[in-house]
C-alpha cells in the first residue's frame, strides 16, 4: 500500500504524520521545538536549526511507531507556521534566529510600508494591509537595525521552506504560504514587482513559488540515511498551516468554514476568487487548492491565553497532570464547567500579542473586564474560554459583511477537543459545529495534497472526498446564543474604549514614556 507523509512545522513542535488514501491517520509522531525567545514584550524568535532536529525526530519516530518503511510513503507534504522570516547567506547558513509569526517590532516599518506604498494601494498590489506579523516588515526591521546581517543576506525562507530545502536542498515555496509575506501578488499568483520595487527588495532572494500540490524536490541521499525516508520520494510544494488544515479540515468547497484553535486562532473559509476587505481587517489569501482564495480572521492569543493561564496559575493541575499522565487543560477547563455563560459578567481580551483581527493594533493588549469580588477562578477560566470565541466571531461579523457564506464551521486544533471549548464556540457563532474523524488538520492536509502530488487522487477536492468524515456535530443552544450575543455587544464595544490606554501602556512597557 502507498502511504502519504505529511510534516507540520508548527510553533510548539514539528509533527509528522503518516496517512493512508481513505484518510486514516496510521501513525504520528512529533518532536518539539523549544520555547520561543521573547527578550522583550512583543518580540518572539525560534532557532530554524532547532525545527530541523524536530523533524528528524518526528519522522524517524512515525515510521518506527508504524512499521512503514521509508520506500512505502508515495510523498511528503508540507504545512509550516506562517509568516516567519529565515535569512541564509551564500554559503546556505542560518544568519540570526527566525523573526516568527507572532513578532510584533516592525510597526515602525509597517508604517514605513504604509506611507511609501499608501493603504489603498497595498490592497491592489498584494490583498493585504501592512501588519507586524507579516514577513515583509521584518526583512526590513533587520535590515534597518541589523545591516551587516542584511548584507550578507543571499535567501529568504519561511519556516516550512528551511525544512524543505534541508530535506531537498531546493529553495521552493508555496502560494498559500507566500501570499502572507505582503511581497506576493495574491490576485495574480506571483511575486508582486510592484511591492519588491518599493520595498527595494532583490527578487534574487526569493524562492520559486508553486501550487501547493506541485512537486518541489526530492528527498536527498543524505535526509534519506538521517530519516529512514527513501531517496527520490517526491515532495510536494504543501501549504501554509492555515490553507493546510483547510485541506485537513475539506474546507475546500464554497460555505465551508474552519475554526481553528492553536496558539493563534483562524476562521477560514474558501473564495472562488479573491474577496478583499478595502479595511484590510481579513487576510486575502491563495488557497492550497489550485486556482482558488480564501479569506481568514486571526486572533494573535487563543490558545495562548489558555497556556499562559496554565503556565502562570495552573502549576497544580500540571503537576497533577504529569503524575496521573491526563491532560492540564481538561482539568483547567473542567473547573468552568460549573459557570454560567458569560461568566457572570466578566470578559476576556485575548491581545496577549498585538491583535490582528479586527483592530490590526500590534500594541493592543489583553485584560479581564468586569471583574467583582464574587468572581472565581472558574469564573476567569471560563471567560478566557469565551473571550477567545469572541474574538473569532470578529471575523464571521466581516465575513457577513462581504458576503461570504457561512453554512457550516469544522473546528480543529488543540481547543477543538474540548466539549466546553465546543459548545461555547457554537453558542457564541450561532452556527451548527462540526469534529472530523481525524483531528490531525495541518498535518492532515499536507499528506493529502502529497497525495495528489503523488496522483493518488486527481484534485485536493477528491481528496477531500475521499480522506474526510464528519465523526461530531453539535448544535447551539438557543438560550445560550442569546445571552452571548448580549455580552458580544459589551465585548465589541471594549477595546475602542480602552485602545488609546492600551498604546500608552505598551509605550510605557517598552520604556518608551
């Protein structure tokens, strides 16, 4: 039987995942990465070294834990944490540790972007508004308060991509991928000359940009020793981890729409063609699936908030955790179980990094809102809880503001195996929520377009067909979605109040006032 690998390189770890062609996941490994260097609030680096050794461990564990051998896998996929900036020189050297999605120092350049390119026209040449998490402003952030690093400066990569060129030795990207670096033409599918112009960027540095089931490379000799992989296996050019877990997720058909709960969260829904918002609140991307869009919503801090609690009160439940070999956070979570919704009055923003959607403020900040001495620790679990689905709903209100039909939303990652998480979620959207059989998501999808790489299946849409069930579906509960859309209300209303406080303390944080 051919088998399909797909390799997520997330923020946390890099997972790897095997995948027959009916879409059972046969085995899975991962191999972590270490924390993320934040050195100052709002700053965040990983070392690109430190998801190679990941990989290799990920996908030397997955063959051995299933017993497939390296020359039964028919391809490789990819899925990789978007928006992260790795910059080699001639000799293919790593010159300074990847700047990542969730780094926040280049407003200043954002700025710069903005005024140069003006906002109208930075929407016609790549779809999107100049924002912190994207790549181009942190080229540009090295290269005005690093030069020397600039300089020598030969490649650009994103996360997934360094992967890549380890295991292939080419330098390729994706179109799902590529669209978040504000350097690609979304419409067009291409590099936009017109951003690389004005930015001063040399188009040298870049890597080829493909359709995310086209071949890239092949695994070298040497990978094929380290990994236990065949050499010549073809690699497929994949996806971003948000156009991949759409494709894990069968988000590849018009009403469809995910939500997904990682350290960020996403909602993503598929376009025809692409949908631009002139505010720039959503991100107009390509999707994995050849010659089609999506638009997507992110919030900086969703799962995040939850770990930040667990990290910073939750020290009990993880030692508990690690003696009785459970989960932390249902037993975090468990303890909210008991509030009612809206937590009796108190609310979470969830800006522990900047926001994206709606605000687009890389110094907005995070707080509970309403607090009274009656309130509990249940009482802010489960706020957080809330306060992350409020701000996802950010992006179905603009979704339902351009248009964009939403039927159905599939929720995946981390916070989707939370009953709790779920049935919040539902009430909150109004929407029907649905579980896949897999929950795998980025990974998933990323074997799946190897799959068509491999010609296992004809389209991403057949292998959507083919791979992907409904295993859950839950409904909202009426009462609940009409208490939460009286807190929404308040929720919507809350950080304009407080944004212009929020910017003088994160000045002030910086010890900049």
């Amino acid at each position: 039987m051919a088998y399909m690998m797909g390799i997520d390189v997330g923020t946390t770890g890099t997972r790897a995942v095997i995948v027959r062609p009916d879409g059972h996941v046969v085995g899975a490994a991962t191999g972590d990465h270490q924390p993320m260097r934040m050195a100052k609030p709002g700053w965040a680096e990983q070392d690109p070294e430190d998801w190679w050794q990941a990989t290799l461990v990920a996908i030397r564990a997955a063959l051995e834990l299933t017993n497939v051998k390296g020359s039964e896998i028919a391809a490789v996929g990819f899925s990789g944490q978007m928006h992260g900036v790795v910059l080699l020189d001639k000799a293919r050297s790593v010159l300074r540790p990847s700047l990542i999605w969730c780094d926040q120092r280049s407003q200043a350049q954002c700025d710069w972007i903005t005024q140069k390119v003006g906002a109208a026209q930075l929407i016609q040449y790549v779809s999107n508004p100049a924002l912190t998490g994207f790549s181009a402003p942190k080229i540009l952030w090295v290269r005005d308060n690093e030069p020397k690093v600039y300089e020598r400066t030969a490649h650009f990569l994103l996360p997934k991509d360094f992967v890549r060129y380890r295991l292939t030795g080419e330098f390729a990207t994706d179109v799902s991928d590529a669209s978040g670096t504000l350097l690609f033409d979304v419409t067009n599918r291409r590099w936009s000359r017109e951003m690389l112009s004005a930015l001063e960027i040399d188009s040298q540095i870049l890597p080829k940009a493909f359709e995310s089931p086209e071949i890239t490379g092949e695994i070298s000799r040497e990978v094929a020793v380290l990994t236990g992989l065949s050499a010549g296996t073809p690699v497929v050019a994949g996806a971003g981890d948000q156009a991949a877990s759409a494709v894990g997720n069968g988000i590849v058909l018009p009403g469809l729409t995910s939500a997904t709960l990682g350290t960020s969260g996403v909602i993503f829904t598929y376009t025809a063609a692409p949908k631009l918002d002139p505010r720039g609140r959503i991100h107009t991307f390509c999707h994995a699936v050849p010659g089609k869009w999506h638009v997507m919503g992110v919030t900086q801090g969703a799962g995040l908030s939850l770990r930040w609690f667990r990290d910073n009160f939750g020290q009990a439940e993880t030692w508990y955790a690690r003696q009785a070999d459970v989960d932390p956070y249902e037993l975090i979570i468990r303890e909210a179980e008991k509030i009612r919704p809206g937590s009796d009055g108190l609310l979470w923003l969830p800006y522990l990094m900047g926001e994206r959607t709606p605000h687009l403020d890389s110094q907005a900040r995070g707080m509970w809102f309403g607090m009274t001495a009656a309130h509990t620790r249940a009482h802010l679990i489960r706020s957080i809880l809330e306060g992350v689905a409020f701000s996802l709903r950010d992006s179905l209100q603009i979704f339902q503001e351009l248009d964009i039909p939403v039927e159905q939303i599939r929720a995946s990652g981390g916070g989707s195996r939370s009953f709790l998480w779920r049935q919040i979620q539902a009430d909150i959207y109004g929407k029907e929520l649905v579980t896949l059989r897999t929950s795998e998501g980025s990974a998933l999808g990323a074997a799946l377009l190897a799959g068509v790489g491999a010609k296992i299946y004809a389209s991403v849409e057949e292998s959507a067909q083919e791979a992907i069930q409904v295993k859950e579906s839950m409904a909202p509960k009426p009462e609940n979605v009409a208490a939460y859309e009286r807190y929404y209300q308040v929720y919507r209303g809350l950080y304009p109040a407080v944004q212009e406080l929020s910017h003088t303390l994160a000045k002030l944080g910086a010890g900049e006032a």
